[in-house]
C-alpha cells in the first residue's frame, strides 16, 4: 500500500527552447562537455531532474534557467519519454517534454550555460538541424515540437 511505504522515483523534464526572429525560427541548444557519462560531446536542449515539492512547469522553468541562463514564459506539454537507465536500481526515469518559449536572458545578453555541464550553445535555425551531433532523437523532436507549438500558439501559456 502507498500510504505505508515510500517509494522514490526519479523523474525528469525536457525542454525545446524556441524564439521567433524576423526570417526564421530558431531553437537553443547546448553541446554537453566531453566528460559527460552520457551523451558526451552531443548537442541538446536541456532539462533534468525534478525536485521535490515542484511541479513540471517550475521544473521545466528552473532547469532552462540554470542550465542554459534563460527565462521561458510560456511553456506547453507536447510529450513524455524514457531514458532507459539498466545498470541502475530504477531503469527508467520517465520524463515530460515542453516546448518553451524564449523571453529573456537571465543576465540580460545572451545565454549563459552551466559550465560543469557544457562546453558551448548557439541559436540554430530550425531548418538548419543538419550535420549537428545531436543526442539521438532530439534533431525529430525538435521538428515536433515546433510543429506541435506552431499549431498551438493561440493557446500555449
């Protein structure tokens, strides 16, 4: 029974962190550091672990902040997923996947990404996603969620 033990689960979120520019619409991403367990050298779009006492939407805004330095205003579920994990204890840490939308940087410039875990960052044009290293599966799921935002707009918050 749930109420007389605690079973404790490590659960994650994704973000896809887009901006509109005049000619294109591009995404953030961040090329993980070399020295990474998983993934090393591999471009991503950020996201981690959710703490205690928050939800998904805090998760999602927290880690876009403290990985990539910037601030999302608005942000919309577009999916879960796995990230298989069998030489540990829980070999599956499920995950939710938003679509975030840019609003500023946190020191005002440009983003500014966590060091320990990254060695560089770019805006990319989504239609430019080729010939990027990217962790596998995030070059598609780039691609859905700008579909996903693109026919959501009027109602993402």
């Amino acid at each position: 029974m749930r109420e007389k033990k605690q079973h404790k689960i490590e659960v994650h979120v994704a973000g896809i962190c887009l901006r509109e520019t005049d000619y294109d619409i591009e995404v953030l991403i961040a090329k993980r550091k070399d020295n990474k367990e998983l993934f090393p050298g591999k471009w991503e779009c950020g996201g981690g672990q959710v703490r205690a006492g928050e939800n998904f939407e805090e998760a999602i805004k927290r880690k876009m902040k403290e990985e990539l330095g910037v601030i999302v205003d608005r942000v919309m579920i577009f999916g879960t997923y796995e990230i298989m994990t069998p030489q540990l204890p829980q070999q599956k840490i499920p995950g939710i996947k938003f679509v975030c939308f840019w609003h500023s940087y946190v020191n005002g410039k440009e983003p500014q990404i966590d060091q320990e875990s990254f060695s560089e960052w770019r805006w990319n044009s989504i239609n430019e996603l080729n010939g990027t290293d990217f962790i596998p599966g995030i070059k598609d799921e780039i691609s859905v969620a700008w579909e996903f935002y693109s026919n959501n707009k009027g109602i993402i918050r």
